[in-house]
C-alpha cells in the first residue's frame, strides 16, 4: 500500500507508533519509574513530544517486584496524561499480546485513542535488597485507591494432580515436556543436550547485538548445557542458562493511537507498525490432561488463524519471535507452526530470548513487539509474528504485525472453541499400582545434589498420572539412565518407585 493510499485509510485505524525499552544496571528504580523512563523513550520513538499526554487508556502488565493497586494511574499521573482509563493484569506472559490486541480493537471501535501498554519488574533491585531483609522506599499506595480494572486473569497453575506432589513451578515442569521432545525424537540423552545447546547457543548470538538485552555475550553449546560453578543444574536437563532470567530490572512500553491521531500529531509515517491480527487460545489447564506433553493444539490452532486473518502463509512471515521461557517452549511452538529451529535466514527471536534478552516475568513479549517493531521499520512492508505463552504452555496469544495497514482493518479471534474439539487424555489424580515411565526430571539443590524427582506415566489402559520420588537409588536412574517405557510402581499418595 502506497503513502498515498494511506490518506484513505479508516481513521479509527490502530497503529504502533512508539516502543520504549529500558534496563537498569545499578538498580534501586522502583518499577513505575522504569515505565515512566520506557514511556518516554517511546514518545522520542514516535518523534511527538505531545503523544503521552494524549494517553487516555494505560493498560499494565501484572507487576511482581512491587504491589501497586493501580500502577497505570501513577505512570499516567507521572507522564502528565489525564487518564480515563487504566487496567491491570494478572500472571500469565501472554499478557502483552492481549492487551495490544484488546488496545487494537478499542481504538478501531473510538473507546481509546491513545493507550499506553507496559509493564516493569525491578526484580534484581528487590532480591538484593530482600538478601539483607530491607525493603525499599518506593510508592505505596494506600486503601483509598480504587483498584484498576482487570483486564486479563491469572492463568491457572495449581491443578490438584500436581499441586499434591509438589510440581509447582515452571521450572519443574517444562523439563518434563523437554524429555517428551526427546524420546519422541528418538535422540539420546546426550544428542538432545547439544541439541538444546544449539539452540540456546543461537539466542544468545541474537541478544549480544540487541541493544536492549540483558546478557549481551554470545555462548557456546557446550557453555550452555554444561553444569559448572556459575550454570549449576537446576532440573534435568536445564542448567540455569537454560532457564528464563528473572534477575533484572527491566521496562518496556507501547504506545498505540488511531491513524487519525498519528496524522494530526505529525507522526511520521515511517513509524507506523500496523497489528494485522491477533489470536487467543488456552491448553488444559492440567498438564496430566493434554494428549501430549511434546505437543500444543492451542499454538498449532492459534498460529494457523492469525495468519489466516493476516491473509498470509507462513513463508511471507520475515521476521519471527517465539515465547521462549525455556527450550522447551520453543521447539514445542516451532512444531506446531511449522518453523525450523535453525533457519539463520529467520531466527526464531528477535531479542535473545528470555535467559539472554531478559525475562522481566510477565512483560517480555512488551519487548518482544518492541523489538519487532525496530526490525519491520528496518524492513519495510515485510511481517512479523509475535507469540507468546502463559503458565505451563497453557495460555497463548500470537500476534502479526507490518508497516503497512491490513487489508479490511485489525481482526482479532479466540479460537478456544476449535482448541476445545481437539483429543485430550484423561488424568488420574491419584493412582495405585503399575505404570510405564512417559517423561521425567530431577530437581537439584543449590548444592548441586538431587534433591527429588518427578514422573509423567502412562498406565495400561493409556490414563496419566504425575508422581514423584525422594530416593536416592532412584534419582541417580532417572539422572542417567533413559527410563522411557520403563516400569514403576506409583503410590496412591503420588509416590513412585521403579518396579
């Protein structure tokens, strides 16, 4: 589409015009303020000095680092906007994709015109400073605050099947659907580990030229997957290198407006990146209950219909940056929407990933569509696909986005419904007897001994069931020998012993 057809667009249009990322070194900014240094970055970004105090709407990523009732009334309150609207979100890092696509439709309806989408995590500052059991002396905002609107729900992570053995957090248990890659792959123990270290290898090689990425060193393989003094293991096969970095302090922000906006403020146009189409989906909440644990209906489902919608195949998609919280996450997500894990003509991020990039938690894929949209200014016309993933690969939210408006507007689709027709398993919460070993990971200590270990298995007749064991004979199996198929007997109370 030409600049001069341009002039004939809808003026409810939605357009990114501005991203403002920001990380910081020497720590003790509490988050608002790093969202108020990312707004404003991302005004400069726009090129409108007048932008943030046009924002009506400031829609906040849920924060962890620090409690605000309404985080998005002070960034509002501190960028000088006479804010109408402000809404929050819980847990999930598919949060950002929804809140632009929800963003994209308010503005194209004339409920928002400008809306402002962020969040910041001062998490670096705050383990610090818990280390000497201080507290920071940042804003408090007391019981006469409303609280904001939410916009987006917690995603569930706490069904009883594993909430009663103890597999309780992601690092549990994306190892588990790493050993399902494995096995289902065919590969050794040791082939798949420098397998997982290529990847990781290759987003490491992408954060040491990104600008605003957290570890900017490229490292090898073997410096990956390798446990050593700094990279301990932490559940098989992940070392710390393979697991997501919370440890930073770290900010990033959207700013959205109508094209009638960015024309009247003088935007230039050459900062317009367009969201084409959005999609929503959800896998079982149990993990005991998903067909496969090396598999995900909602990501093949949801990447089919956001490109559908964008009228696009997936060779016209330049750019790529797929929800990386864990290796496992991205080869299940390449999988399922057909990307080749080693493609150096379209690498599957565009900041380094979550380890190397920065995972300030639930605000990543704020960075992510930054970043992706630094990449499509350089490359004008081309497309880019954004996903991303809350929970235990549970909920998802893809998103295109191009510098050139989409043909008949922004179009937005949960496609639960097709999601909820697909094959599931029936899970056993508790079970008592015989089962074959599915999947499985040790969990280390800071020490760096196992410390338990837990077990996806299939009974006879095909059900699931989770469980989990404490001996030492048996934790030195599951480090070293490949126990696919192999016998256990598992408890009723959740315990398993090989039989």
């Amino acid at each position: 589409m030409t600049l001069q057809s341009r002039t004939n667009l809808d003026p409810r249009t939605p357009v990114l015009v501005g991203t403002g990322q920001t990380r910081e070194r020497q720590g003790g900014v509490e988050p608002v303020d790093l969202m108020v240094r990312a707004a404003r970055t991302a005004a400069a970004d726009a090129g409108s000095t007048r932008l943030l105090e046009l924002v009506d709407s400031v829609r906040v990523v849920g924060l962890l680092s620090w409690r605000y009732p309404d985080p998005g009334a002070l960034v509002g309150a501190r960028i000088g906007a006479a804010v109408r609207h402000t809404g929050y979100s819980g847990n999930g890092g598919s949060t950002p994709q929804v809140l632009v696509n929800g963003a994209a439709e308010d503005i194209a309806a004339g409920r928002s015109d400008v809306v402002l989408i962020g969040g910041a995590e001062s998490w670096r500052t705050r383990t610090k400073l818990r280390a000497q059991k201080l507290r920071p002396d940042w804003t408090v905002q007391d019981e006469s605050v409303p609280a904001a609107d939410i916009l987006v729900t917690d995603v569930p992570m706490a069904a009883e099947s594993e909430r009663r053995i103890g597999l309780d957090r992601p690092s549990y248990v994306y190892p588990l659907f790493e050993q399902a890659l494995r096995v289902s792959a065919g590969r050794s123990l040791e082939e798949h580990r420098e397998v997982v270290g290529g990847l990781w290898s290759r987003f490491s090689k992408i954060a040491a030229t990104n600008p605003n990425a957290w570890v900017q060193r490229e490292y090898t393989a073997a410096e990956i997957s390798t446990p050593s003094p700094d990279n301990r293991m932490i559940s098989t096969p992940y070392t710390k290198l393979l697991n997501s970095n919370n440890m930073v302090d770290q900010s990033a922000v959207l700013l959205m407006c109508s094209v009638e906006t960015a024309t009247r403020l003088g935007i230039p146009q050459e900062n317009w990146v367009f969201p084409q189409s959005g999609t929503e989906s959800h896998d079982t909440y149990a993990i005991a209950e998903r067909e496969a644990l090396d598999g995900s209906p909602a990501i093949r489902i949801a990447g089919a219909r956001v490109l559908d919608l964008a009228g696009i195949g997936l060779d016209e998609v330049a750019y790529v940056d797929v929800y990386s919280c864990f290796p496992s996450a991205v080869q299940v997500a390449a999988k399922e929407l057909g990307l080749a894990l080693d493609d150096p003509g379209r690498p599957l991020t565009v900041t380094g990933g979550l380890t190397f990039g920065g995972g300030p938690w639930n605000n990543y894929v704020s960075h992510s569509i930054a970043t992706m949209a630094t990449r499509l200014r350089e490359s004008p016309g081309s497309y880019g696909l954004v996903t991303a993933n809350s929970g235990y690969l549970t909920k998802h939210a893809m998103g295109v986005y191009r510098t050139e408006p989409p043909v008949g507007g922004f179009k937005r689709l949960d496609v639960q419904a097709e999601v909820d027709a697909q094959r599931t398993t029936r899970a056993l919460v508790s079970y008592a007897g015989r089962a074959s070993a599915e999947s499985w990971t040790v969990v280390y200590g800071r020490d760096g001994s196992p410390e338990r270990g837990f077990l996806a298995a299939r009974t006879a007749t095909g059900e699931r069931t989770l469980a989990v064991t404490t001996d030492a004979e048996d934790l030195v199996t599951l480090t070293e020998v490949d126990v696919a198929g192999q016998h256990v007997s598992v408890s009723e109370e959740g315990h398993f012993r090989f039989a």
